[in-house]
C-alpha cells in the first residue's frame, strides 16, 4: 500500500508502506541534468579500502559534504561516485526556486534533503520576509517526509563584495531560519564565510545543531562549536599542503568533531586544480579522505567510519533514511 506524506506543487511524495521507503509521483519527466538549481550535499557513503587501489561497497562508511551546481549533479557523476562508495546524500536547497527540484533529486536518487534559504541568493533586504515564509510554508508541508533531513544551506557570508544583503538583513534572515529549525526539531547545515564572529552567537543562542560547512576558523572557535554540539565540515582545503592553520586545527580536533566534504563546483582538490579541472565533482570526496587520513594518521576506513558516524549523528533522519 503506498499513501502520500507530502505535496509541493506537481510533485506528489509518498511512501511505500511494504517497505518504508519514499519515492516521487509526479516531475518525473525531467532528468536530473534539466534541473536547473543550485544544491549542497550532506554525504554519508560506503567505502572500505582493501588496499590502495582497491575500493569496495561493503565495510566503513564515509560522511561528507558536497556543495554544487545542478549542471554538475549529473547522472554519471553520481554514478561514479557510488562506485567508489557513495551510498547516501543531503541535497541542500540555497532559496525556494530550489525547493521543488531539490525535494524531485533527492527522490529520485533516495538521498535526504534540506530546505533553506543561503544569503548569497538575495539580492535585497525586502526579499527576507517573503523567502523565510517561503521556508516556512515548504517545512511545513514536508515535515512527515522522511527524506526531509535538515535546513540548509544557511548563513552567513562576510567575504568582501561577495552578498548583496548587508549584515543586519543576514543575520536577521540567519535567525529567523534558526527559528524555524527549532520549531521543526531539525538540524542546520550552516554557511559562514568570514563571519564566525557573528555565526557562533547567534548558533549558541538557538536551540539547533548540525554542521558548520566548509570551516575554516580557530582552534578556540572550533571549541566553541563543539561545545554547542556541531560539527565541523573539511573539505579540499584538506589536500592542499599550504593550507598549514586548517590542517592543524583538523588534526587537533576529537574523533567525533568532524565530517568530510567537497565545495563543488566552487572549491577544487589539490589533484584537480593540477589537472586542469574548471568545476569540482562528487567523487573529489574520496580524495579529502585520503587526505584527512595522512592528516591524521588513521586508516581510510577508520577515517570513512569517523566521518559517517559523525554525520549521522548531525543528520540523524538521514541515517534512517
């Protein structure tokens, strides 16, 4: 027997009562390529590693994060890396253009999804209060979805001309979406470029946690986060041997502090930047891996199993999922 859990737009999510397990009906003529949204990945993966080059489904797992460009999230992209171990992903939305595309993905993949609103995405402080109703509207109609994961990506971003809102409207729009995790009982998947000053506040003073993505602050500002109850997100900056502060800082860090990620398309690995690579892909996972094993002088599969522990704790839906 299959009844719905959720509704948005013309896509209709139900859930296979047999099984458990949630799928799409409806929007299903479109292909993952035509999908025309920018989305983050949360990503939990199976990996063991028998030796140096070989790689299996079976054994560790492997927790990460992946942001990237829908152009990017292609069919043989994925492909590629769940053969190389792959098995599960958050898809984050970035504004409620994305909801319904991100919501279709994450369906048609079975991977966990977040909704949220990133602050690179407004153009102007009006656009605050109608996106955060958006957010809103679209957790509320999702709530007994079970791919529903968390909310994200959200933030905020200092880097200098890089966002268009001024710091007050981002922090407002940062606490108001806050909020709505409260309310929702869900984790963050948290954007904060140049900006922890402002991000740890405002996290110590919610009632959320989840993971910091893409960190690259203090040791002490490290402290403080984990003492909140966040993770912490490393990425390619991993395998980039001059990147000294965040390597040691990672490898400093306790074994529940951390989960491995990519910033694709935005943020290439060491290997890819050397090939030539214009846009990162989900398999330069595996090589941050490697690289934050060497870090820390674990095995791959001790370092996959911290990582998916990790995030599975942060994600807790996901890891039912």
């Amino acid at each position: 027997a299959q009844h719905p859990i959720a509704t948005r737009g013309n896509l209709q999510i139900v859930r296979d009562d047999d099984n458990g397990r949630a799928f799409c009906l409806g929007g299903l003529d479109q292909t993952i390529e035509d999908l025309q949204c920018r989305v983050s990945i949360e990503i939990a993966g199976g990996f063991v590693g028998e030796n140096a080059g070989r790689i299996s489904h079976h054994g560790a797992r492997n927790g990460g994060a992946l942001s990237f460009a829908e152009s990017s999230f292609a069919d043989d992209d994925i492909l590629q890396a769940r053969k190389r171990g792959l098995v599960q992903a958050l898809v984050c939305a970035t504004h409620s253009g994305d909801f319904e595309a991100v919501q279709r993905t994450a369906c048609k993949l079975q991977f966990g999804y977040a909704l949220g609103i990133h602050p690179l995405l407004l153009q102007t402080p009006e656009q605050v209060a109608q996106e955060v109703r958006s957010l809103e509207v679209a957790i509320s109609e999702a709530q007994k979805d079970p791919l529903l994961c968390a909310v994200g990506e959200i933030g905020i971003d200092l880097y200098p001309q890089a966002c268009a809102l001024p710091l007050d409207s981002q922090m407002e729009l940062f606490k108001r979406m806050l909020a709505i995790a409260a309310k929702a009982g869900l984790p963050v998947s948290v954007h904060s470029r140049k900006a922890l000053q402002h991000v740890l506040p405002l996290l110590k003073h919610s009632r959320v946690s989840g993971v910091l993505h893409a960190f690259a602050g203090s040791y002490e500002q490290a402290r403080q986060a984990l003492a909140m109850g966040f993770k912490l997100g490393f990425g390619p900056s991993l395998t980039y041997p001059g990147s000294k502060r965040i390597r040691e800082v990672f490898a400093r860090l306790p074994e529940e502090a951390f989960v491995l990620e990519t910033d694709a398309p935005f943020m290439l690995t060491a290997n890819r930047r050397a090939q030539g690579a214009q846009i990162a892909r989900a398999v330069d996972l595996f090589e941050v891996l490697e690289a934050a094993a060497q870090i820390r002088g674990l095995s791959l599969e001790e370092t996959s199993a911290l990582s998916t522990r990790n995030a599975h704790a942060a994600f807790t839906r996901l890891a039912a999922s």
